[in-house]
C-alpha cells in the first residue's frame, strides 16, 4: 500500500468539505439550499454514482475472487452492525443520538474515498470489488439505514416500507443486475452516469462542510463521545479486523481491499440520508465526519502500514 498516495487523497477530500464550510460561513448556501441540495445528492447524484462503479466494467478476475469478495461484503457488514450495538452499549450516547452513532459505524466512506484509494493501490480493475462493497453498503443504507435514521430503532412494524422504494435502492438492485448480466450500455450512457456520479463526489463533501458549518466546532471536537468513537472506529475496528482475516485463507489484494474499507472515515452519505429521511439536522453525524476525516488522515495510513 503507497501510503502517501492515501494521505494526499485523503487531504483533497478534506479540502472539499473546507470549501463547502467556507461557502456557507460567507452566505453563498442558506441552510435551507444545503437541505435541498442534500436531497439533489442523495436522490439523483449519488445513484448515478452507484451505477457507474458497475457500468460497463471489463470482468478479469476468476470466480473464486468475486466469490471471495462477495463474501467479505458479507462479512463487513455483519461485523459493524455487531460493534454498532457494542459501541451504543459502551458509549451510552443518549436515547436521541444512539442510532445516529450506529450509522456512522456501519456506513463507512466507501464510494467518495474508498475508490480513489484502492485504484491508486490495486489499479483501476480493482473497480469492481470496491462496486461490490458500494452495492452492499447501498442497499443497506437505503433500507436499514433509513429505519436507523427514523429512529424506529428497529422496530419494523413503524417503518414506512415505501420508503425502501428510493432511487437509491434502484440504482443498488439496476447495478447487480447490470454486473451479474455482463450488460454493455452505449458509450454516452456510460459517460452520463460517470459525469453525473463524479459530480456527487465534491458536492457531497461540500454538502457535509456545510453542515459542520451550522453546529459548535468547539462542541465537536471537546466531545468525549465524539472522541471515543473516532477512536473505536478507526482504530480497533481495523485492529480487531487484521489478526482475524491473516486467519483467513484469502487473496492479498481482497485482505488489503477490506482493511482500506473498513478503516474509512463516516461516509458522508450519513448525514444526507438523516436529513433526507429522518427530518433531523444531521449535526452530529457531520460532526464525526469532520473528525474522522481530519483524524483518519493519520490512522488510515497507520492501519495501513501495520496490516
């Protein structure tokens, strides 16, 4: 793994939510246009986003290694819905903010950060394993994670199941679809859904930056529950995570892949789908992603260097 090569694309990243901070604190965006603009990303942008990791990809690998990598998906996220309900029992956030701080351990930033680093690792046809984990973590955000952010904590029988009929959860089910069927689209399409997806890329970022911008930064980050979960998740997640897949018998470039992924800052995405769907505010989700952000540029190249 180029570790220099993590921490500058981390910093462009970083860079982005900055610039989102900055434009609302010179009134260019109101808190109402962030609201809209939230639901710009996570309505049209971030699906195309989805589909373009799939869309008209060349399959190299053999089957044992999308299998293999099928079954890390699998595997991840199974594990962080565990550590989200041992970090709620740990922390004792509060009744109002327990699955606030289950999403942000759950969904990681896979898709913004998670595919400029493993192409810069593994090379651009490793693609298509990031697109499995983009799948997975889209489909469970777009369905448990909008129960989490309703704040049903789990109780099904309150959640508006219409809500799981979203652009988001389409362009999840249209992208294995596309993957499992080899469909090649025309060209313009492909580049439609690249355009529109890399477009979600900066605005999210910005979006988040916005965010930060309407909540006490001095709050965030003298906050010891912030504190601690940045520290659980960026830190003994992956730690807990290396020993236990050396057990493994698996491909180096799939161990590296999943370690990369699940040492991810909170994915941005987080504070969209609560504001979108939850009707809150979305300020201490953007909060851990304005410190797990800043942070991970030092712990992901560590997990790094010790995995």
């Amino acid at each position: 793994m180029n570790v220099s090569i993590i921490a500058n694309q981390m910093m462009v990243l970083f860079l982005m939510m900055v610039a989102g901070y900055g434009a609302y604190k010179r009134g260019m965006v109101s808190r109402e246009g962030t609201k809209s603009l939230s639901s710009l990303i996570v309505n049209i942008l971030n699906p195309c986003l989805i589909l373009s990791g799939v869309m008209n990809k060349e399959v190299t690998y053999g089957p044992r290694l999308i299998l293999e990598n099928l079954l890390l998906v699998f595997l991840m996220f199974a594990l962080l819905i565990v550590l989200s309900l041992l970090f709620v029992r740990l922390a004792r956030p509060g009744k109002d903010h327990e699955n606030t701080y289950r999403l942000m351990v759950i969904f990681p930033n896979l898709g913004f950060m998670g595919i400029p680093l493993i192409t810069s690792v593994y090379g651009q046809a490793s693609v298509i394993f990031v697109a499995f984990y983009i799948v997975g973590y889209n489909l469970l955000i777009y369905s448990y994670g909008i129960l989490l952010s309703t704040g049903n904590g789990g109780r099904t029988e309150h959640f508006p199941l219409r809500r799981l009929v979203n652009p988001g959860m389409g362009a999840s089910v249209l992208a294995i679809l596309i993957f499992a069927l080899r469909l090649r689209l025309p060209e313009a399409v492909g580049s439609f859904f690249g355009y529109m997806g890399n477009a979600a890329v900066a605005l999210s970022m910005m979006t988040v930056g916005m965010t930060v911008a309407q909540a006490d930064l001095k709050s965030i980050f003298m906050d010891r529950c912030q504190l601690g979960f940045t520290a659980f998740s960026l830190l003994l997640v992956p730690l807990i995570c290396i020993p236990f897949l050396h057990l493994l018998p698996i491909d180096p470039m799939s161990y590296g892949i999943f370690i990369l992924l699940i040492a991810m800052p909170v994915g941005s995405t987080v504070t969209l789908i609560e504001m979108e769907y939850g009707g809150g505010d979305g300020r201490v989700s953007a909060g851990g992603i304005a410190l797990t952000s800043l942070v991970s540029m030092v712990t992901i190249p560590l997990i790094s260097f010790i995995a």
